[in-house]
C-alpha cells in the first residue's frame, strides 16, 4: 500500500493535539498549537490559517487556497501542498 501523502502544517498539528491513550502519551501532555484563532468575522487576508501555520508561504498571506485532490480519498485547501499547475 502506497504511503499517503504529507498532511498540511496545521492538519498534523491539530492531529498532535488530540488526546491519546496510554501512560507514555498521557505523561508527555498535549501538544499546543502557538497563535490565536481568528475571530469568524475578521479573518485574515488569504489562508484563514496561515497565522497558525509552520508551512505558511508568502502566498498564504495574500491569496485564497483552492481546495483540491491530494489523493482519490483526500482533499486540502493548502498552496504548499497543492500539485504543481
């Protein structure tokens, strides 16, 4: 079976962020994810998500990302991780 393909920057923190269980995930805490969330009537220009984003662009900053196929079962709307034109 194929690998999937890497998640978006802040797709792979939120999934860090959940809780686990077992003793050694337990201990270690959750992980948090570093900025505000924004307010629903006053997003940024651009991603919605670039503030919080460890892949930010330039590009995230001033335009709006596409949704597009990663594979068959998985779509993103992220300028790094959509496929070259």
């Amino acid at each position: 079976m194929p690998l999937p393909p890497p998640l978006p920057g802040l797709h792979r923190r939120l999934q860090a962020a959940l809780p686990r269980l077992g003793a050694a995930r337990r201990s270690a805490g959750l992980a948090t994810i570093p900025g505000q969330v924004p307010e629903p009537g006053a997003l940024p220009p651009g991603c919605p998500f670039h503030p919080r984003c460890p892949d930010c662009i330039a590009v995230c900053k001033t335009d709006d990302p596409k949704l597009v196929n990663l594979t068959p079962t998985h779509r993103a709307a992220c300028h790094v991780h959509a496929p070259p034109d």
